[in-house]
DNA sequence: TTGAAAGCGCTAACAG
DNA sequence: CTGTTAGCGCTTTCAA
C-alpha cells in the first residue's frame, strides 16, 4: 500500500544538508543560510515531504491535538459549540478529536484516558459525568478546560459558562409584564450546574415578584421532547393550570407545545411557552419559540482559546471563570396571560 | 505541571523485569510467565501507567485515529453520520478526530495532510471537494473511504452511498399518484454524485409517468432555507405554477413552504412540498415534513467498517460502492392534488 | 520464556 | 551557520 515514507533523513540528503539543517528550515528555527533554506524547501516539494508528528511528538512531548468531549453530538445544542471549538482551535493550529460520552461516566473516562496516551495536549469537557476527584487527577497530566461543570464545583481548573441564572430570571420577569403570575418551570438535569442555576433563577425570580409560588409548578424533566410533552400534560391538566411554562432547554418547550395542542390549547393564547438555548429549531417551530438564547459557538470559540492559551503559557496555574451572557429572543409561543 | 511521565521503564524496574516483557505483557503477544505478567500488572496499576500511543504509532507505523472529514457540523444532515462514525469507530477501537471543511477546498487538503502527518489509519471523506487527482494521491498515503463522492467519480475508493435515484424517483410517483402532474424540482448542488442522482430520478420518474415536464420547473438551489425560499417563491408565482414541489433537502422544503405561507398559499391543500434527508427537524416543522428518509447514522456506521475492516486488511485493494436504502417518510405536507 | 539492543523520525543540545 | 549525536517511549528481532 503506503509506498516509501519521506522522511526528514531523504530530504536531507537530497538537499545536500545534515539532518539538524532541515529541521531547523522546517521549525523556522536558528538562521539557516537562505541558499540553503531553498535547496531545502525545494527537496521537500520534490519528495512530497510530510512531516511525521509522531515521531516530533515523541521527541517534544507536545502535540497540536486537543480532545473535545460532549454527551452527544446528535444533541442540536451541540454542533454550534463544536463549530466554535474548531473553527478556533484551528485558527490557532489545533486539531480536535470528537468524543461522544453519551452520558457514560466510564466511557468519558476512556476517552480522556486515549486522549492522554495520545498526548493530546489539552481536552475541553463539556457537562462532564466525571466525579470531581477524577478531573482533578487527570488535570495533572493533561490540561483541560471545562464547559458547564457540576454544581459547586470547587477544582482548580479553567471554567466556561453562561449567565444561566439571569436568562431565567429574566424571562420569567418577561412573562410578568405580560401579566402571568401562573409561571410553571420543568428542569433538565439538576446534576449539572447550569440547570441548577437555571432553577435558582426560576426561584428568585417567581418569590421576587408578584407570581404564585407552588412547588407543583416544579417539575423535574430529561432536557428532552417527550419529557416536556408529559410533564407539560401534567401541568396544563392542573385543577389550577399555570398559564405559562418556562423550560430549561428548548427540546422540552417543543414538547410542551405538542402536549398544549394535543389537549387543544393555543399557544400563546390559552399558555406561553419559553424555551432556552435557542437552537436552530426555534425558529422553525409553530409557533416560533421565545427561548433564551446561549452563544454556544462563543462558548466553544472561549472554551477552545482558554485551553490553547494555558497550553501555550507554562506558568500559568490560576484557573478562571469566564462567564457569556445570554438574550432572551422573544419570537410567538408566549403573549399576553389570558383573561 | 505534568509530572514526571511514566514509561513502560518505570514499570519493568518496579515489576523487576525487563522492557520487553512489559511490552509483551501490554501486547498480550507471547507468552509471558504468568508470575511475571502479574507482577507486571500490578506495577502497571501502581504507577498508573498510561501508555505513549505516540511512541507506539512511531513504532509501528499505525495509529487508532481515522479522521472524519465533513463540509460542516453545523448542518443538521451530519451530527448522525458522525455519530454513527464515531461509534463504529469506538467499538473497533479507533478515535476520530473530526474536520469541518466548510467546502474549502483547500482547507479540506490541508486537513487530510495533517491527517497524514498525525498518521491517522484511515479518513472518511464526506461530501469531498477535492480534485480526483488528490484523492489519488492522498490514496496512496492513507486509507480513505468517501461517502458520497463526485458525479462519475472513477476512482478505486470505497464508496458509501445512498439510493439517491430511486428516493427521488419514488417521491416523484407518489406525487403521482396523488394526482398532481405539475411537479417542480429545487436541486442542491450539482456538483455531488448524489445530488445529480436525485435530479436525474426526477427526471426520469416526471419523464415516465403523466407527468409535464418543462425545463423552467427545475431550479438551481443551494441546499439552505433562504435558496428554498426564493426559488419557492418564484416558482409559485409563475403564471402555472407547480402544484407540488420536490426539493433536494429539507432545509430547501422548509424554505418552500415558508414562501408559500409567505404567498398565502396552504401548504399541502393548495400546494405539495417534500423533503430530502429526513433530518429531526421535518417532524417538527408545521405542516410536518414528508421527506425521503436516508439512513444518515448507517451511512455513518458503514463507511467506518468499511474504512476499519480496509485498515486491517492488509491485501485487500479492490475498492466497492456500498449503497443504502432511502425510504419516503409521508407527512402532513403533501396531499391531494388541488381541483 | 526472557533480556539486550537496534531503531522508528524527529528535535535539540553541542561542538566545530 | 552547520553537522553530529543522543535520546523521546516503544516494539521487535535475536540470543541466551
């Protein structure tokens, strides 16, 4: 099959240089005489030269590879975000190996396990499954950053998030100057941070304004479509329906809306629906979803920077959080509270 | 920051044997006194050995990396083809690391360079836009399997794709037989094996049946929702209009029928529209989306098979087209011929 | 069954 | 400014 392998030692010998020559022309390291630079560079284009970073990579310990590991790339949330990651990382001369964890914990810790065998030099974890202690050890061999950790997270490890508790608060604030006071909330996966935030705006929001507090208006959803549609049944069949439902992802508000008209009641009209994240679909929906829009390509492009940066820098060790903001997008599920 | 790495050194001296048995051990090659595979192992565990696959490919020339080539994440056709990459893939033991070409040609070449120079096994190609020639050529280097290639693509490459012809031909019947003789079509891009397979099965199926066939029912579109909405547009407002319109994907029916909402036509009592691709969001929009369903994750799944079993196989050379079965998925946006 | 040793392709001293 | 050389961590002969 793979005829000869071009290596560094047959350019050299075409060039008519030493070894240490041609990695210099090719590092842009030293000052290699230009007349040697072009014979060089013309062996190279000759043998169609194509580094191996294998072998640079045994030899520097460093590699241009960095992992991306996410729940599942199915997930319409998280394209954009991987967009972001590598349209940044390759600005930056990075490639990025995808990883799937579909929410398993031992396959999540797989992954990062190859990454480190392949000396990948830093990964990005978003909604890491991983128990705490864990991150922590294998932050000692490999750097990483983290999209969306666990509540209370305390690691000394880079963090990139967005302002989940405010997107909330507001859209609820938004629906009470429709004149809702009936706002219902369903939840996603209260084991990660931003949900819990989530819900905490949702709380602050609702006991500080004019609205009625049940915990019945609580429910505990998957972040997914059927999900929304039961427990939005269950909550619009309420002896006292709310008359409004925040979601915490878009998903569950699409299953909402489904569950509304199922028991034929119009959105906005008879309920409003909000989503978050403001995915793609959002748009494309009927009715159009107001949700709280999250940057998720920004996330990515921050989350990809943030790594490359602490890889680049030595002795940087402080790790920070860096905070995105999110924007309510009113489109056409929610409106003014009926009667 | 990383300390001290760990190598196969460490653990023969701990284990008290030599390099070589601890790599036979890790090889499972050869037989190892048991005694001495256990002590292995328990120093293995002790000092948390992670294995240098960059060493290893170095060694051996082979790696566990395929890249995964695509024109865009982004859009909503490829998450489950990666998917179904990925966990092939995984379940063969190999990694991906993905790559958005954004149908840059160059960056595309560039990618499968790097991909070369990392020493990745083998690349699935999607969708590729590089010339026949490179493809050749980059052949020679590294295994590639394509999925969806150029029309009259010649070369010897393993080849996945789907019943293009017949999935068009077949929507074009059931418009058929629903009574609608004015059928228009919106290509994607001509310059895909696939897309030309699905024009020339509307072709040949309008040519067929009692269909009329005029050239100015065919538009050139591009694939997105705003190419579906101007074309849709314009060929609602010809003096005959079609009464049902095929679109060669979904995000270009979308945008028909947003024209046609646009133009106060109801979609599918005065006007028909399908789908290609069967992407989630065709359930989702109203009226929800008939489309001809392509089997994306399988797609996925058995371009990594094939690519993998390729790797393995040393002798194997000659190349094979694999192609998938399309299905028509009947929805809410077509329906009986007006008057 | 094991140990010793060569070397994969490259970088980075170091001496010249 | 250039050539020589010693490894990076691993696999794989080859002897023992």
């Amino acid at each position: 099959m793979s005829k000869k392998i071009v290596t560094i030692k047959d350019v050299a010998r075409l060039a008519g240089t030493s070894l240490g020559t041609v990695s210099n022309v090719i590092n842009g390291s030293k000052t290699v005489k230009s007349e040697n630079r072009e014979r060089v560079i013309k062996a190279m284009e000759e043998l169609e030269y194509i580094p191996n970073l294998t072998a640079q990579s045994l030899k520097t310990n460093k590699s241009k590879l960095i992992g991306l590991v996410l729940p599942t790339i199915t997930n319409p949330f998280y394209p954009a975000l991987a967009k972001g990651v590598e349209d940044m990382a390759n600005r930056m001369g990075y490639t990025i190996i995808l990883c799937n964890t579909d929410l398993d914990c031992e396959k999540e810790a797989r992954y990062v396990e190859m990454l480190i065998s392949n000396r990948a030099a830093g990964v990005i974890l978003v909604k890491s499954s991983l128990p705490e202690e864990s991150i922590e050890k294998y932050s000692k061999k490999i750097k990483i950053t983290l999209i969306d950790s666990k509540p209370n997270f305390q690691g000394n490890i880079d963090l990139v998030e967005t302002s989940n508790y405010e997107g909330l608060f507001k859209a609820v604030e938004y629906l009470g100057s429709l004149g809702h006071t009936r706002v219902a909330y369903i939840t996603g996966n209260l084991r990660s941070k931003s949900d819990v935030e989530r819900l905490n705006g949702y709380l602050q929001a609702v006991k500080n304004g004019k609205f009625l507090y049940r915990e019945d208006y609580i429910k505990n959803g998957n972040f997914t479509i059927d999900g929304g549609y039961k427990l939005g049944s269950e909550l619009l069949q309420m002896p006292e329906p709310p008359t409004a439902i925040c979601c915490s992802n878009d998903l569950t508000a699409i299953g909402v809306i489904q569950a509304a008209k199922a028991l034929n009641l119009r959105v906005p009209q008879d309920v409003s629906v909000a989503g978050f994240d403001d995915i793609d679909i959002c748009k494309l929906v009927m009715p159009a979803l107001t949700s709280i829009h999250q940057p998720k390509y920004d996330q990515g492009e921050k989350a990809a920077r943030v790594l490359i940066e602490k890889i680049n820098d030595e002795n940087a060790s402080i790790a920070r959080n860096y905070i995105l903001n999110t924007e309510l997008k009113i489109r056409e599920s929610t409106g003014i509270c009926p009667k």
